[in-house]
C-alpha cells in the first residue's frame, strides 16, 4: 500500500532518513511536506510505533479528478472500505482544497459523509458511536486525494510525557534534531553520550534521547480500528553509540517537577533546580558532551534583554560550564539574521530553518574544536 508519512516542511529528509534506518528495503521519496512510503498494511502500520520524527501516518486509498459532488460522492460510496477499517467506525473528514473547482469545504465533508452512511447503510453496518478514524481529503487542481489516518492523535504525543512546561517543545522535532546531530557528528569510537539542556523546561529532549529506539506503547492509534491491523514492528536499528546520562537546569521548581516526573525511573538522570547562567561548569566527562537547547524565543516567555544579546550570553556559558563537542540550539530566525559572537573554536556545521508552532525558527549545530 502507498503510505504518507506527514513531516514538518523543512524536515522531510530527516523523516526520510529514520524511516530508512528502521525499514531499509522500502521504497521511499521526500515531497514538501513528507515522505512517500510503499509499503505493506502491517508494516506500514509499524510506522506509528517505532518512528520519533513523521507528524501522522496516511494511508492512500484513491486518487481521481473531478470537479463535481456527484462524482466525489460515487467514488468515495463505490471503494470497498472494508479492505481497510472497520465500517462500524465514524468518519471524521479533513478537508484541504487548493486551485480547485470544489473547494467548499463544508459541503465537501457534508458529501464525503452521505457517502460514508449510504455505503456504511448498503452493506448493513452498525454505527458505534466513538469509534472514529479520519479520512483526509485533499484537492489540488481538481485533483483529490482520499488518506485515511493511521495514527489517531498526533504522533508527538507519546503517551509517556504527563506534565508540560509553559513554552513546551514538540517531542518530533526534538527528536528531529537529535538524529540530525547524531548522524552527522557522532563518534564511533566507543564513547557514550551525555545529553545536557540547559533550560531543560519539561525534559523533552532528554526524554527522546533516553527513548530513541523503544517502541511506543502507551497510547492508542486509530489503526486499532482497521481491518488486517496484523502490524509487524521491526528490530530496532544498531547505532554506533548510545545516550549514557542526561542533565538538566531548571530555575523554574514548578517545571523541574514536571520533568522530574516525565523522567521518573529513568537511570542517569541529574536535573538541577538552579539558574544555568549562575550553576557551578560541570566536571569533565571521558563521555562525548551534547548541549541541546531550545531557548525563550521572546514569545510566550518573555525576555528582558535583547533576544541576540541573550543567545550570546547563553553560548558563552554553554562553553565555560558544559565544554561540548557539538551543540544545538533552536532559535527564532526573527533574532538570528547577523552575525553572533561565538565563543573560540566554535563553528556552525549546519543551520535548519523551518516552522516551530506557527513561528520561524533556525536550529543551529556547534562543532566544537579544541585547543
């Protein structure tokens, strides 16, 4: 079957490059906005499970041209829907329509659901009601695709993160930024990682360093409600090194707690209630050290000094108090358009815009070389 994963425009290859590591032999292509995998329902399916990076998981069912209701209705009423859920389900419709004749969005979901009941009543299925799996319907220049969702919720939600801070990042593009990094950067030559955040917040980037190839189990997907959901999860990949320990600062006691009970149970852990900018340098590590940060962009976190003149300082510290081999910050683009001063043998090895919650941002890697 064709399946679409659906990533954040920016980071389609990164969502290419997971999906290639956890399933080698599947035919795959980057598009704006995600990646195109072909293949079986259950494996397929697995995506949801063992993938940290895709946004949702889509599954193809039909592709036409028309710029009439009535054909819309025939197509969507004649597919065998049994093939791929069950018909006791409630649909809910997504509607996204661009350089079309149709593009009434309403009276679109109101035709795919006539369909859905005429289809659903003609072979004499009952309606459980709450049982729901969405079908995404997409027209571009007449032409419109029918995606029902695998996924359920957005596949940034875990199941194992309970308490969130104020600005909180999402677990998909933490994770995004951890494998870029890791691929590029990491030393194979036996060496752990540490991780450390500086503004730790709710502790995502450690939780998704910590949990970087474990399968996802505490939550549910909507490919629980489909048809042959025989789904076939991988061995996870073999990686040249691993996430050894994790740090983290905190001014704020309210938010530490919440990482501190995201991260409960987890071996390696040392989370630190004090002001980054005023904590004592860390000891040196035999480890590689990873400093990831996603900072205040000024926005719902409000900064009293000049965004620029904050990251400065913050890349200043990073260096006298961590001493990284590489670091990763992600900051709003608006506050990153000059030069930085950077402090000595620091130099920037990659930078990547995208969309972080509606706002610009750059997420930029350190290498760091020593004297």
């Amino acid at each position: 079957m064709k399946f679409f994963a659906v990533a954040l425009p920016g980071l389609e290859d990164l969502v290419q490059a997971e999906i290639g590591e956890w399933f080698p032999d599947l035919p795959l292509e980057a598009v704006h906005g995600g990646v195109n995998v072909t293949a079986a329902i259950g494996r397929g399916l697995a995506m949801n499970q063992v993938l940290k990076t895709p946004t949702r998981i889509l599954v193809r069912v039909a592709e036409f041209r028309t710029r009439d209701f009535p054909t819309l209705y025939k197509t969507i009423k004649k597919i065998d829907w049994r093939e791929y859920i069950d018909p006791s389900c409630e649909l809910e419709v997504h509607v996204s329509t661009r350089l079309s004749r149709l593009k009434i969005k309403s009276r679109i979901e109101e035709t795919c659901q006539d369909a859905w009941v005429d289809y659903r009543n003609e072979i004499r299925a009952t309606a459980v009601r709450g049982k729901k799996v969405g079908l995404y319907v997409r027209f571009v220049e007449d032409v419109c695709t029918l995606s029902l969702d695998t996924s359920g919720e957005r596949l940034h939600k875990r199941g194992s993160r309970s308490f969130v801070g104020e600005a909180p990042l999402r677990e998909t593009i933490a994770a995004a930024l951890i494998q870029m990094v890791e691929r590029k950067h990491a030393v194979a030559d036996g060496r752990g990682v540490e991780l450390v955040d500086p503004m730790v917040g709710s502790g995502t980037f450690l939780l998704e360093a910590a949990f970087r190839d474990e399968v996802i189990q505490g939550r549910e997907f909507a490919f629980d409600h489909f048809a042959k959901a025989d789904v076939k999860v991988p061995a996870a990949p073999s990686r040249p090194f691993r996430f050894e320990s994790f740090v983290g600062f905190e001014a704020d006691k309210k938010t530490l707690s919440a990482a501190e009970q995201n991260l409960k149970g987890l071996d390696g852990v040392i989370l630190r209630q004090e002001d980054f900018f005023k904590s004592e340098p860390l000891p040196p590590s035999e480890k590689q050290r990873w400093v990831f940060c996603n900072p205040p962009y000024g926005e719902r976190i409000k900064v009293k000094e000049p965004l620029a003149d904050l990251y400065v300082r913050l890349f200043a510290a990073v260096e006298e108090k961590c001493r990284p081999d590489v670091a990763c910050f992600l900051l709003p683009s608006k506050a990153v358009k000059g030069k930085f001063r950077l402090p000595i043998g620091w130099k920037v090895v990659e930078k990547r815009p995208f969309l972080n919650g509606g706002i610009p941002v750059t997420a930029f890697v350190f290498q760091i070389q020593r004297a």
